[in-house]
C-alpha cells in the first residue's frame, strides 16, 4: 500500500512539473511573439498629422516620412532662411540651424551670418515665393525654385531691388524620427521644363 502510495504521488508530482514546464514554455514562446509584434508595430507605425498653416496631411514613422512631410518641411526651412526682416532674420536662422547636424553646422552657419549681417546693415526684407519644387529619386534631395522679392525699408541701399529668380537645393535626411538638414546651398537657376518630378 505505502508503495503505491509513493508511486502515485511521484507520478502526480512528474505531472505537475510537466504541465508548468509546459505552461513556462508556452508563456516564453508567446512573450516572444508579442514583444516582436509591439516591436514591429512601433517601429511601422504611421501617424497621420495635418498642421496649422499646411494645406494637407501627412504620414510619417520613426523611420521616414511621405512626399507632403518633405514639402511641409521644405517650404518651412525655406521662409526660415529667406523671409526675414532686420528684425526676425537671427531667430529664424537660430531655428535653421536647429535643424541642422552638429557636423554640418559650422558652413551653414558662416553662410547665414553672412545673410544676416547683410539684411540687418542695410535694412532689408524679403520673401521667397515658391514656384515650384523637384525631387531628385536618386539622392532624395529637393530642388525649390522661386522668386526673391526684396525692399529696404530704413538702410543704406539706395538702389531699387528687382525680383530676382533663385533656386535652393535642399538635402533632407530622416534620422530616429527627427528631419535633418544637411545642406541647403544655391544651385543656379534654370526655367522648369519637365513638370514629371514635380512634387
């Protein structure tokens, strides 16, 4: 009797443990799947925003952003540098520059000094008014082309400012979520004849 007793209890006990082996196992195994489906949700998730002042939504993820983000942006680092007053044109090349790699720094900063000691020495204003914009596919970067309306308003230049046509490429990267810009130089001029790229 105290043999069979011992005997169905140790079958009773290998039982047990089987069975919470068993459940450790499917619980790892179902952590496992539901941390790299959260983990996989996260990182392709995508948000819809529509902004203050912007004509359309955009979607964007923590890797990349759509084709409306990039215009958003583009259209926005383009009034911070070129639609200024002597009295705006330091906190909006300020805000530029927070856009900008700390490595790439030092040459936009030179560059937007030089512009603003101008604006500020002879009293300048101007506006930049978007004509058009391409994106280069190979390289992802953005060509904006527009028109540059000046007008003096209190300093030393005498002389009539025309409208001048400029045109600005804009390198635009897509790091942890974050845009960053890594050079926004003038690009010679030249009339848009393929509307195909268009944005």
């Amino acid at each position: 009797m105290k043999f069979q007793v011992k005997e169905t209890r140790n079958r009773v006990v290998v039982v047990m443990l089987m069975s919470l082996t068993s459940l450790l196992a499917l619980s790892i195994a179902g952590n496992c799947i539901t941390g790299s489906l959260a983990w996989h949700f996260w990182r392709t998730q995508k948000t819809i925003t529509t902004p203050m002042m912007f004509d359309r939504a955009f979607t964007s993820t923590s890797a990349e952003g759509d084709a409306a983000l990039n215009s958003m942006m583009v259209r926005s680092l383009i009034n911070l540098r070129l639609s200024v007053t002597p009295e705006t044109v330091d906190g909006q090349h300020a805000a530029l520059l927070r856009w900008v790699p700390s490595e790439d720094r030092p040459e936009m900063k030179k560059a937007l000094a030089a512009e603003a000691e101008y604006v500020k020495k002879n009293g300048v204003s101007t506006v930049f008014r978007i004509d058009d914009e391409t994106t280069d596919t190979g390289n992802g970067d953005i060509t904006v082309r527009g028109v540059l309306s000046a007008s003096t308003s209190n300093g030393s230049v005498l002389l009539p400012l025309p409208d001048v046509n400029k045109s600005y490429r804009l390198s635009v990267g897509y790091v942890d979520g974050l845009l960053r810009l890594t050079a926004f130089p003038e690009v010679p001029w030249t009339p848009v004849s393929d509307k195909t790229n268009r944005e």
